[in-house]
C-alpha cells in the first residue's frame, strides 16, 4: 500500500547486554558445529526486566526523541511473539499507562516475527484517516528466557537475542516518511511452526521448552518436499519487496539500506538476495545484527534505529525493512530519510 504523509518522527532501541556465544558454546548450550555456521558473535540477554518494561524503556526514548506532544496520540500498538510478564493481561494498556498515557486505543499484535511489520501497516492504515497532528506509538519487545524458550536449542538458524524498540509514527511530519507497506499471508505451509503435537491446555504445558525443530521435523514427516517450501517461502517473500518497491515508485537499485531479520548466516541465501535485488551484504546491517540475534517482531525497527542513530542512512536515501512471520507471513515497508539526527546510541 502507498502512503502519503505518514512519517517516522523518531526511532528507539533498548537491547540485553551482549553475550559471547563462544561463553555459551564452551558451557555446552549452543552447538559448536551450528555457532560456526550461523555466525553469530553474540547475542543480548535482558536479565529480569520483563518484556513490557523492555518496551516502555523503548518507548520512552523515541517519545523524548520525537517531541510529539501526549495529547496527539490516538493509538499505542504493541507486537510481540512471545511471553510479555504475566499471562491473561494486555501489556498495551501498561505501555499506555507509562508512557502517553490518554484514552487513545492501545491493541496488541501477535503475528510472530513479521509483527512489527504487520504493525506498521495497520498504524499507517489508523493514522491516514486521521489529520495531522495525529500521531501513534509503535512498540515491540522480547525476550527468550528458560524455562519456556532456549534462545540457542529451540529453533535451528534464528538464535534468540532480547530487545525492544518504539516507533513514533506521525502525520505532522519527522525524520523519515513511511513511502509504502506490503502485508502478504501464504498459509500452505502454516503446520510447519505447529507440527503434529495435540493442542495444550495451559501455557508450557508439557514442561519443555519450545521445540520448532521438532515441530518442523514432524511436518515435514508428512511428505513435504522442503525444497518447495523453501522455494514458496523466497516467492512470496520476493512478492512483498516487490510489491512495496512499486507503490513506493522506486526499484531496488534506488534502495540505500536493506534491513532483513537478525538470521544466521546459514539459513540467509545471499546469492538469491544478490541475483533477485541486487543486495550486497555490505548494504544491509549483518554485520551489526550477528551482534544482537533475533530479537522477535523488533528487527526491522531496531535496524532502522541502527542506521539513523550511526548516521549510515543519508537525507535522501531510501530503507527497505523486509520479514517473514510463523505462519507464514510476508512484509516489507519502504521509508525515505528526511533528516539526519543526532542522536545518542541505543541501538549498540
């Protein structure tokens, strides 16, 4: 979808203190062999500050950042992928209690990794009914602490890594403007993240961590050609960069930054990137993101902040925030920059 007038007015990132995965590697909680070909130098880890307190210390940041008065805020929205703090309550409303504070509406998204994208549409969606200076708060944050999920053994190419980020998204005007959004679903392979297990009745039920290898392992037990899944998912993923390039009225050698999801080398097809849009490694942010790990629904958020907090992204050049969600789900979002702040770094 093309947006007109929907802008960024500021960016923010809280992330965990880093930890070597060579530390987690020589206690035996990451495979040596799966280290080595993910990459990673290391990942964040939060400590016992909750997911939502991740996310108002984030939020905070870019409202201070943004100068966008309480008052203005007609919606909070926050995306996550897991556990939040406490089950059966809205972490939406407590972000919204700390930080805008009002009666504008607060909702929750859970589409898994592509949460943050999934977001960011309807945000522009609420806000281009609106006059400026309307304005919205767009929050995401995880964390991936044991017993429930094993940042380094639950899922095979995605190590874990605990972040959160904010987004103030406005009418009025701000650093960067929201040129285009592309949401696209493909559920023929929705079981691969679900598996063959009956459903629980309780949260953790089974008393294991979350298992996506073996989720994965017992679909494709079924007879599904992984090849053709893998070539289904590249598609789809293709459709929605392409999608979002359109309507921005741009195409990929116009693009300055790619910032896909924080993924091991070993499950990232750089040729394909390469041969499909000319992305070079050099113009996306792996080199910073093998530092931080999958943060959930925050990637393309914190990468963003990445690029504006360092002073990578220029007046002028054009970012393409590309992800992919459980499910499956497929994004892309397109903003130009029209300011080069001068911001303190959050995202280290």
């Amino acid at each position: 979808m093309q947006w007109d007038e929907v802008y960024v007015s500021s960016a923010a990132v809280w992330l965990g203190e880093k930890e070597d995965v060579r530390d987690a590697v020589a206690a035996g909680r990451y495979d040596a062999e799966e280290a080595a070909e993910d990459d990673f130098a290391s990942v964040r880890v939060a400590g016992d500050i909750s997911a939502a307190d991740m996310a108002v210390t984030a939020a905070e940041r870019a409202l201070a950042r943004s100068g966008v008065d309480p008052v203005h805020f007609d919606l909070i929205v926050h995306a996550s992928v897991g556990f939040q703090g406490l089950d059966h309550w809205s972490p939406a409303q407590y972000i919204q209690a700390r930080t805008v504070g009002g009666s504008a509406s607060a909702v929750e998204v859970k589409q898994a990794s592509n949460g943050g994208l999934a977001a960011l549409e309807l945000t522009a969606a609420f806000l281009s009914a609106r006059k400026a200076p309307s304005a919205a708060l767009l929050t995401t944050a995880d964390k991936y602490d044991l017993p429930a999920f094993d940042r380094y053994r639950s899922d095979k190419g995605l190590t874990r890594g605990d972040g959160a980020t904010a987004l103030v998204l406005s009418r009025a005007g701000g650093t960067a403007r929201l040129l285009s959004t592309a949401v696209l679903s493909d559920t023929t392979h929705e079981a691969l993240y679900r598996g063959d297990r009956p459903w629980g009745d309780a949260y953790g039920h089974d008393g294991h961590p979350v298992d996506m290898r073996r989720r994965r392992a017992e679909y494709l037990a079924n007879g599904v050609d992984i090849w053709k899944l893998i070539e289904s998912a590249n598609l789809k993923q293709q459709e929605a960069i392409q999608t979002a390039l359109k309507d921005a009225r741009i195409d990929s050698g116009d693009v300055a930054w790619w910032v896909f999801p924080n993924a091991g080398r070993g499950v990232v097809d750089w040729d394909l990137r390469r041969r499909d849009f000319g992305v070079e490694e050099s113009r996306s942010l792996w080199s910073w993101g093998r530092t931080v790990g999958h943060i959930g629904a925050g990637d393309q958020a914190a990468g963003l902040t990445r690029l504006l907090e360092t002073g990578a992204a220029r007046k002028g050049d054009h970012v393409v925030l590309a992800g992919i969600g459980a499910g499956f789900t497929f994004g892309c979002a397109v903003v130009r920059v029209l300011d080069e702040p001068t911001w303190s770094t959050t995202a280290d």
